[in-house]
C-alpha cells in the first residue's frame, strides 16, 4: 500500500494542478458551486477523495457511468481509506432491468440498493456512495417506509416473536428451513434466525417468551454460533414493501391503473388479488409507484452538505440516455399490450430535473478527456451541466492509471512471450529509477 500511495502522490505534486488544488477542488465551497478537473483515472481519483475525507471533507456521491466503473472506484476507495473506514464506502448499484419487463431483477441488486439507502437514512457514518448514472436515475420507496419497516433487536429487548416474523416478510426477506444466504430468515421454537445483506455473517436471536435472551452470529455453512453480539439491524431488501398501509394504497391505484388501461374486469381483479395477498410476484416492480404516497430518488437520503463528483461526462450522458430510452421503449411495448403501466417518470428522474438538482449542488465534474467547445450542428447534450469549461478553468492533475502497462502484459500473454512479467520488471525499473530522481 505505501508504495502505490507513494506512486500517486509524487505524480500528483508533481503535476500541473498540485494535490492540494485537487483536494480543494473536490472540497471546495457551499452548494451551488463546480470545479473541473482532469488527469485523474480511477485510482487517483480514490486517492484524492480519501485525502479530502482524511482533511475533514463532507461526504461524497461518486457518479459513474457503469458498473464496471463502479466496481473499481469502489476497491479504489477502500484501499486508500483503509480497513477502519471501508464501510463507509457505500455501493448502490443500477438495476440491469427496467419495471416494464416481467422479469425477476436481481435480488442481490435490490438488497445492496435497499442496505445503502438504510445506512443513509438512518445516518450511519458515511465517506462515499457510489452510483453508476442508471442507479441514480432510478426512483426508490421514501425514507419514512423504509424506516417503518426495518427495526434494531437488542438483548434484553421485549418483543413480540410473531410481530418480529410479520416484519421480516413485510421486509422482504424469504422464510427458509436453513438460513445460508443473505436477505432470507428462519424460526424454530424460540429462536429467530436472520441474515441481513450487509453483515458478514447470519444472527441467531434467543428469545426466552417475549425477553430477547442472546444474540449470536453462526456460520452459514455448518450453523454454529460463533460470538455473541449486543444488537442486530433489520431492514428491507426489496422496494415493494407488503405492510398494510402500502398495500390498501397499492390495490386501490392499481385497480384503478388497470381500468384506465382497459383490461377486462376478470384480469383486474386477478391483478389487484395477487398484490392484496402481500405475495411478492414475478412484475411487481411495474407497479412500485402504487405503493407509496411518492417515490425519492437517492438525493432525497444523502447526508448535507454531500458533493457530487461527476465521473467522465461524455459516457454518463451515453449511459443515461440509454437507460432512458430503454425505459421508454419498454414502456411503449407494455402499453400496446393494454397492460396497466405507470408513466416513465413515476419510475425515473428525467433528464431535465437531474440538471436542475446538479445546477443547485456542489459538484466536481472529472474529465477522462477535456475538450472546449462543440461543433455548430451538434445535438444538445442530455446533461448541459457536464459541458467542459474553457481552458482557464479547468485543472488538470496529470495523474495517469496503469493501462498502458495492463496491455503490454496481456499481449505478452497472449503471444506466450518467454519471460511474461517482462513488462512488470521494466515499469518497476522506471518506477524505481523515478523514485530516487525524486
């Protein structure tokens, strides 16, 4: 770890724009306010943010155009905040399908998405999120509900066993006879077993009648308990939450949902039956909006003050008007089979309104490349907020990743060079040689 920290520190001071101006940049000033940077790949990006949070920096919202993306700033940042503070670096994932399609998302998705905006809402300690652009477009349940729905079991708590089994299946989380996996919980007798997503390890609650008597983590693969803890935090793993208050609203604008759509009377009360069951089904996701008062959107959970550090505009803009466009599309082809479909934007941020809510924050926008000025005939972007600066306004860092060295080793694999570390030993060479110029 010193070395590469020492790699992307020296290369930084030495830079056009030193790490202290990177570090203001990304630091600097009250909402609304911008600054542009360049030359900072992934890792040094990471670097710079961990030194802002290390000099007292407000929270972030790390933008990315993908998952790909996502996954690397993610490693990035834990390795340079270290151990103590990486989790507080928070993954709140895009979801790959959109609500118009009867498919089954990925339930792992939904629990990272659901665990991020409950450390949000509830205020625990946070440095980071990160969001591809889809994620953050993505509307999600409100904080009040999800608030309603998750609960802290302590030792010596008095609850009531049925009311914790009731809250875990408005929850989301699946009954099963072992629990092995995350976002599932069992029963036997007197003992509760639950696996929230984020924890490392499954809980074991002891209840003795309605006094919680011990708290116990167990390994997953063979059930023993390991230790005993003082308290466990459960909360939702999916956003269509089955509690009574989301439900009466869900039946009755869903009911009226399918009429305005023209299905036949049979296929609506079928419809509205399978939601007042609290039953999750494949298609469900189509009809979040019926759930809840109004939606949020993950803006609505950030801590104050949090900046917005915008990650390579020309490939969020592609990304976000792909999973718009998406979304419409899929849309259109679910309202041509009359089937009961909620507007795009009761489901999604439009583009317009994300401008307006960047234009009144505290943003960094980082620029793989920075060009000035665009072409008389060029479209308007979808995001004019991601438009680069001139040129006087724009610090480049200079930092630079190890591409260049991650394609000479693979083409020394793929041509079964004799020695296929030979590129390593060469850049380490150079680095090495650099280090003691310095």
């Amino acid at each position: 770890m010193e070395s590469a920290t020492f790699s992307l520190a020296r290369q930084l001071e030495h830079a056009p724009a030193d790490l202290k101006r990177v570090v203001a940049a990304l630091s600097q000033g009250e909402a609304p306010s911008r600054a542009d940077l360049a030359g900072l790949p992934s890792g040094a990006l990471a670097f710079a943010l961990a030194a802002a949070l290390r000099a007292g920096g407000k929270p972030f919202l790390a933008v990315v155009p993908d998952t790909a993306a996502a996954s690397k700033l993610e490693a990035d940042l834990a390795f340079f905040l270290g151990e103590a503070r990486a989790s507080e670096v928070l993954s709140f994932p895009a979801i790959e399908t959109t609500p118009f399609v009867d498919i089954a998302p990925d339930r792992r998705v939904a629990m990272d998405r659901l665990t991020a905006l409950f450390h949000l809402a509830h205020g625990l300690p946070t440095s980071v999120v990160v969001a591809p652009i889809a994620a953050l477009v993505r509307k999600v349940p409100p904080a009040a509900a999800l608030k309603r729905a998750s609960t802290t079991v302590s030792i010596g708590d008095h609850i009531d066993r049925g009311d914790l089994i009731t809250l875990l299946g408005i929850a989301g989380y699946l009954r099963v006879p072992l629990v092995e996996d995350p976002g599932t919980f069992a029963v036997r007798g007197a003992v509760v077993d639950v696996y929230p997503p984020r924890s490392e390890l499954p809980f074991r609650i002891e209840l003795d009648d309605d006094l919680v008597a011990a708290i116990k983590t167990f390994s997953p693969e063979d059930q023993r308990t390991q230790q005993e803890v003082e308290s466990v935090l459960v909360h939702p793993v999916r956003d269509t939450l089955l509690g009574p208050e989301e439900l009466m609203l869900a039946k009755e604008r869903v009911s009226d949902l399918c009429d305005h759509a023209g299905m036949p009377s049979s296929k609506r009360r079928q419809v509205v039956e399978d939601i007042g069951t609290g039953r999750s089904f494949i298609g469900l996701d189509a009809f979040l909006p019926a759930f809840y008062d109004e939606l949020q959107t993950l803006f609505a959970f950030l801590p104050k003050g949090t900046r917005i550090v915008l990650v390579d505009p020309p490939a969020l803009e592609r990304e976000l008007a792909d999973e718009l466009d998406k979304g419409a599309r899929e849309r259109e082809a679910r309202v041509e089979q009359r089937s009961p479909t909620f507007a795009l934007d009761k489901h999604y941020l439009p583009a317009a309104t994300l401008e307006k809510v960047l234009e009144k924050s505290a943003i960094t926008v980082v620029h793989a490349v920075a060009f000035h000025g665009k072409p008389e005939d060029e479209e308007p972007t979808g995001l004019p907020i991601l438009t680069p600066p001139g040129p006087d306004a724009l610090l480049r860092a200079g930092a630079t990743d190890q591409s260049a060295l991650a394609s000479e080793l693979h083409a020394a694999r793929t041509a079964h060079a004799e020695d296929t570390l030979a590129p390593l030993a060469s850049w380490l060479t150079r680095f090495l040689e650099e280090a003691a110029a310095r």
